[in-house]
C-alpha cells in the first residue's frame, strides 16, 4: 500500500509522464508488450527449430527467406493504411500471425509444410503488426509528448525480451520448442481482443479528422516501390533515413549470425560432453534455453536504461544526437571484439548493440513528426517494411560472400571488421542528418495553411541538438501576415528554452498590435526563471528589459499585461526596480497594488514589513489579501495576520469574504480548513467557486468535482476564469480534475458528433466547432484545438485565441 502511495505521489517525476499521457501510455504499452513478447519468443524458437532441422551453415538461407518475406508482406500491405486505421490492421495482423503459429504446431511432421507457416505468420503478418504499432502509437501523441512517451512504451521491447526468456526457460524443459509455438500463439490472440476493449482509453480524446485533400487519393494506386522512389527524388531527408536504417538491419544480420553461431558453438561442446541420453529436439531445446538466458540478461539491462534514462537523453541531448548514440557505443564494443574475440565479447557486443539499439528506436520514433503528415505513414512503411528487410537480406549475402571466398579461420575477424567499417560509417551518416532534421522542420514551419503541422515543426525546433533553431524560429515569429496562434506557440516555447538570444525577439514583441500576442511575450520573458542571476553582470540587456517591461506596463491597459510585466520584474531580483514597485504601491490600482505587494513579498527581505504592513489597512480586499500572503513568511507577525484573515471571512461584503478565502488558500490555514468546507454548500455560485480553489491548493479532495463542475459551466467565462484560477493547485489535485476533467470532455464532444453524425471537421456546423474546441481548451487538448483552428480559418470564421 505504501509502496502504490509512493509510486502515485512520484510517479510524474519518476517516469516523465503527466496523468493525462499516461491513460494513452498505458494501453498502448501493454499491446506492445504482447507483440514483442511474441516476436522475440516466436523468432527465438524459429531459429532454434531451423537450426536443429537443417544445421547452422543453412542459417543465411534462413535469413534470406525471411527478408524477403517481409519485403514481399510490405509490398502487399503497403495500400492497406489508405484504406483502414492502424487500430483495425493490429487486430487482424495479429489474428491471423496467431492463427499461423497454432496451426503449424499440429503439422510439425511435415517440416516444409511446418516451417512455410511459421515463416508466413512471422515475416509477413507479425512484421507487419510491429510497423503497423509504430504508426498506431506514432498517432496517439504530439512531439514534445513522444519525448517523454514513446521511451516509456518502447519499455515494452526489453520487458518482452525478459518476459519471453523467462517463458522460454520455464517452459523449454518440461515442452518442446516445437509445442512452445503454440503457447506463443496463445498470447499473441490476446491482442485483437484487448486491443478492442481498451480502444476507447487509448483514443481517451476523440479523433477528429480532417479530409484528406483530392490529390492525395492518387497515391492509393502507387505501390511500395513507386512511393520509394518518389519518397528518395524528393526528399534527401528520407533517403538518409533509408540508408541508415538500411546499414543498421545490414549490423544486426551479420551480428545476429555471429552471436547465433557463438551459442551453437557452445551448445555443441556442451552436448559432446554429455554422457546422458539425448531427448527428441535436445539440440534446439538447449539453444532456445541459452537462447533465453542471455535474452533476460540483455534485456533486464535495456529496460533498466530506458525506463529511467532514455527520455531524458532524449531531452538532454535530442533526436538524432540520441540516434547516433547507439552506433558510436557498438562500434567500441565491436572493437573489443576485434582485439579480443571470444564467447564472452560476443555476447558483450550483441548485449551492447541491443541496448543502445532500444535507445536509438525512441529517437528513430521521434524523426517522423518531422515529416509532412501526408506522407508520414507512407515513409514510415517505406523505412520498415523495405529498408529493413533490404538491410537483412544484403547482410546476408555479405555473410554467404565471406563463407564462400574466406578460410574459416579468418572468418570471425572478418565478419568484426565489417561490423566496426558498417557502424562508423553509420555514426557519420546520421550526424550528417542532423542538419537535414533541422531543414526538414524549418520548411514545415515556413509551409502555409496546415496550422498542426507548423506546431509540430516548432515543437521539435525547441529540441535539443538543432543549430540555428533560434534564429529560426526569431524569422517565423517576425514573419509578415503569420498566425497569431503560430507567434504565440514561439513564444511560448522560447520561455521554455530560456534561450538568451530570443530575449531581443521576445522583448520586440511587446510592440505586437495583437494583445494576446504581447501577453505571451511578456509571459515567455517570464518564464525565464533564473532570469537576474544569469543576465545580472549584462548591465546593457537588463536595462533595455526593465524599459520595456515598464513601458508596455505603462502603455497597456489590459490587466494581465500589467500583472504578468510586474512578475517579471520578480524573476530580475534587480534592487533598481524596487523604486518602480513603491510607486505602483501608491497608484489608486487596487490589481495594481496587489500584484506589486506580491512582487515585494517575493523579495523574501525583512526589510519589506515597513513597506508592506501598513497595507494590511487598506480599503481594497485583494490589496489586504496579498498583503496578508506576502507578510505570512514572517512567522512573527503570523498572528496578527491571522485575525485579519479571520476578520475578511466573517465579513458580510461579498468582496472581503473572497479575498478572505484566497488568502486561506494561499497561506494553506489549515485551522480555516472545515470553514472552507463549509463554503461549499453556499448559495453564493462566486464563493463556492473561491471556497473550491482554496481546498485544491490545500489538497483538499472534496474539492475536485465542485471544480470540474466550474470547469464546464453553461457559462463559458465562468469555466475559462476556473481554468485560470486553477494554475495554483496543489499538483495532485490537478491531476485528479484533470482526469475528470477529461471524462466530461469526452461525454460532450462524443454527444456533439453523435448528434451531427459526423467526426469530419469540414462537415461540422461553426456552432458545434466552437464549443468543441472550448472543451478541449479546458484540458489543453492542443493538437485538437489546432486542427478546429485551421478549418474555423478556412471557413471564414473568427476564433478567439485564449491566453
């Protein structure tokens, strides 16, 4: 129980992961682990059956089928995602695979006829499951989601290899690897039937689709092929991607044929030495339980990374940096295996090559938000179905070229020199392609008309590892006639980077004749946390921010303008402004003054209590109340607070009791707590509101429905003035309204489609658009918005832009 108590309060921080992801996360992740625990298990035992029956010199043929069984699936499949959700194609892929291995375990007298089955149901329909998944999971979330997902769900590959080595080990000595097909059989027919009933959670926000445009229908009538080469003319980008994939899978067939005849080796010498009588299948059974062992090992180890690393490297130094990780770290251990070629480096460059390869697989994940949406699917199939199987099959031949043309002896140390010449060469290609990474997005970003496009280029601009991101993203926010949602996506993600070179580009913002947009700017200088501290010793860009900031306060109205300028100034810790504050503390503002009472409270200086203490008098209720909260670090002078809080809760003015019930929260007056409880069940709609934030910002649970019902009010205002309250919150109660929250936006938009029996965009009435896009503003379903925005825009309709 405690251990569940911690795993909930930590888990946002543990794993990198918001609840609201982790309804989508957690589906889709146990689908994966089911595919991966049959394919890993199901190869397994395959190669191992293979072995036994037709001998480890037969193993290139062996590989060579299979990679052109999966070229020859793709090539079939390759229409099917024009016509079908990758949703529907998992469940009969996987039904059918199934449908493969349990048959071939009742026929396993006729080898020919037995292994023809098994290669049908693996290399073709159960290859095509494995990319249809990426396309499937690929959808369910945005760029900066993928991140920090995608690694938590890839976690499924190294849980599937233990999973299935502990399977294979439990198992192998009491059944044969040849009835142990059908227990893979079995978990593989899970599949389609969980996949059914968690389809719901997974689409946990619903797909709203846009028509696809005229042009693109002819696509349907090219083949795999033909998109392949249009794919290369086209696109350099993709043809860099072709040929790594490619020279990756090239690896992982002459790697896998050296660790398969390592273990072979092994299993021989240990049969030889073995007096004992031999039991039918003796020799594959032994290689399935090595087999195995190592897996668990292996993959023990990859999920230990991922779980806890793999995002983060991700962040920390982004996609293609985290891509070429994986071949520079094999290239050592394939040199280790140069200098010293035994057992024990074999399975220490294949245990590496595995690792570093899951990590890479995240980053690969995360390459293909940088294509246009319309040719996603397609380059994705294109990467999977043809370059990896091409890369097995070459690998193949490079195998059979050495066996024929090399003495036997030297074949081991020519087999590692081709593994060390492939991965450098593999590292420099892809740090090549960083360059065509950033380019790729910078054209998205440049594109017009597709709005979710453009936010997804900005998303993966803001990335780690791009040169010249900033600038780029400095001329779109500059850019004549952009959009404003466009311009305030930038700067919103120029907050987030605390890059300093945007500070000029933000602060020129501020003249924007768009207000929302000058909001955004002043909240991303915001943003900048450490914002004195770094710049403190730049007397030049301090000072060009503080007569900006004081500008726009002075020559805008808008409060939160005001508000959000007099906060920055907070983050500036620059004792030259506090003449700035004392004068807005003698404005007649009552906003004003309370904002800069906070501003002086966040000094954390004793010397504040003369200035400040003296406002406990005031007429205004919120100029006393941001006093009472900005003194409340004095413990001294805590009493006399509290009476005055005390005070402003047993007024009848309407005004004091509000600010009374703010400041409780905010102070977190735990003996106010059943009062507030109270406030509850008023009749007053205002008080009850205040009364619910408060015992949020208490982590106070009896106030989670009392606020999601805010959150949906017939009054649109009333639920954007909760939503804005709410930013307060404790975390955890943020998290529960949110999943509510979430629940309720569902049953409204689902109604709405329902009723208009329709979830095309271009077929909604205006009407139906905007309440659609209110709900999902209220739990920040931001791709959703995008897309309403972008079809609103083409119908000539105009669409507030909420801050």
């Amino acid at each position: 129980m405690k251990y569940k108590k911690l795993l909930s309060r930590h888990n946002d921080k543990f794993l990198n992961i918001s609840l609201s992801e982790w309804i989508r996360v957690l589906p889709a992740f146990i689908i994966k682990l089911l595919i991966q625990v049959s394919v890993i298990a199901g190869g397994t035992i395959i190669t191992a059956l293979f072995i036994e029956e037709y001998g480890a010199d037969k193993l290139p043929i062996f590989f060579m089928i299979q990679a052109l069984l999966v070229i020859f699936g793709t090539t079939i499949a390759s229409g099917f995602l024009k016509k079908h959700q990758p949703s529907n194609l998992i469940i009969w892929g996987s039904f059918l695979a199934s449908l493969c291995f349990i048959s071939a375990s009742f026929i396993k007298d006729q080898p020919i006829f037995y292994f023809s089955i098994l290669f049908i149901g693996f290399s073709i329909f159960l290859t095509q499951v494995s990319i249809w998944m990426l396309l499937f999971i690929e959808n369910l979330f945005s760029p900066l989601e993928g991140e920090r997902t995608i690694p938590v769900i890839e976690s499924a590959e190294p849980i599937g290899g233990i999973v299935s080595g502990l399977v294979i080990i439990s198992f192998v000595s009491e059944i044969s690897a040849l009835r142990m097909i059908l227990i893979v059989g079995v978990i593989l027919a899970i599949v389609p039937s969980f996949l059914l009933v968690s389809i719901q959670k997974l689409n946990s926000i619903p797909v709203l689709k846009v028509r696809r445009k005229h042009r693109l229908q002819k696509q349907i009538k090219r083949n795999m092929f033909q998109n392949s080469i249009r794919f290369f003319r086209k696109n350099r980008f993709v043809t860099g991607l072709f040929i790594s994939i490619f020279l990756t899978f090239f690896i992982v067939q002459i790697l896998e044929y050296q660790y398969t005849l390592a273990v072979d080796e092994k299993v021989q010498i240990e049969a030889a030495h073995s007096y004992g009588p031999h039991t039918e299948h003796a020799i594959a059974n032994a290689l399935t339980h090595n087999f195995g062992e190592i897996q668990i090992g292996i993959f023990g180890i990859l999920f230990f990374i991922q779980i806890l690393f793999a995002s983060r490297l991700l962040q920390m130094l982004g996609v293609m940096k985290t891509f070429a990780l994986g071949p520079l770290l094999s290239l050592i251990s394939f040199s280790a295996m140069f200098f010293h070629p035994s057992f024990i480096t074999t399975i220490l460059a294949k245990g590496t090559f595995e690792v570093t390869h899951g990590i890479g697989k995240n980053a690969f994940a995360n390459i293909f938000y940088a294509l246009h949406e319309d040719i996603r699917d397609d380059a994705k199939e294109v990467l999977e179905g043809i370059g990896k199987p091409l890369g097995l099959f070459f690998g193949t031949v490079a195998i059979l070229l050495m066996e024929l043309f090399l003495p036997h002896e030297k074949l081991s140390i020519w087999i590692t020199i081709t593994l060390c010449i492939t991965t450098a060469f593999l590292f420099f290609l892809i740090l090549r392609l960083q360059k065509k990474y950033t380019l790729v997005s910078k054209r998205k970003l440049c594109s017009q008309g597709n709005l979710p496009e453009k936010m997804n280029a900005i998303e993966i601009l803001s990335q780690k590892g791009h040169i010249g991101s900033t600038e780029y993203l400095i001329e779109a926010l500059h850019k004549k006639n952009e959009l404003p949602e466009v311009q305030i996506k930038i700067l919103k993600v120029m907050g987030i980077l605390e890059d300093q070179m945007a500070i000029p580009a933000i602060l020129k913002s501020f003249h924007s004749p768009q207000q929302s947009i000058r909001l955004a700017a002043v909240r991303a200088l915001g943003n900048y946390q450490h914002l004195g501290k770094k710049f403190f010793s730049q007397a030049f860009s301090v000072y060009s921010m503080q007569s900006a900031l004081k500008e726009i306060f002075l020559d805008n109205r808008d409060m939160d303008i005001k508000i959000a300028a007099i906060k920055v100034f907070a983050n500036l810790k620059d004792p030259s402004i506090i003449p700035f504050l004392i004068k807005i503390l003698k404005t007649k503002d009552p906003e004003l003054m309370a904002e800069s009472v906070s501003v002086c409270g966040m000094f954390k200086d004793v010397g504040t209590i003369s200035y400040l203490e003296k406002h406990l008098n005031d007429p205004s209720p919120q100029v006393r109340a941001a006093t009472i909260i900005a003194l409340w670090q004095f413990r001294r002078l805590r009493v006399k607070l509290l009476g005055k809080m005390v005070d402003m809760l047993d007024s009848k003015n309407e005004e004091d009791l509000l600010a009374g019930i703010h400041t409780v929260g905010e102070t977190k007056s735990v003996q106010e707590r059943e009062r507030l409880i109270d406030f509850l069940s008023n009749k007053n709609e205002r008080v009850r509101r205040y009364a619910a934030i408060a015992l949020a910002k208490m982590n106070e649970n009896k106030a989670i429905e009392h606020l999601v019902e805010f959150l949906f009010h017939e009054e649109k205002i009333v639920g954007l003035k909760t939503k804005k309250m709410m930013r307060g919150v404790h975390k955890k109660i943020q998290n529960k309204i949110k999943k509510r929250s979430i629940q309720e936006a569902i049953a409204r938009v689902s109604k709405i489609l329902k009723k208009s029996k329709t979830s095309i965009l271009e077929d909604l009435k205006p009407k139906d658009l905007h309440e659609i896009f209110h709900l999902f503003h209220l739990i920040d379903a931001e791709r959703e918005m995008w897309k309403i925005r972008m079809i609103l825009k083409e119908k000539g309709e105009r669409l507030p832009v909420y801050s």
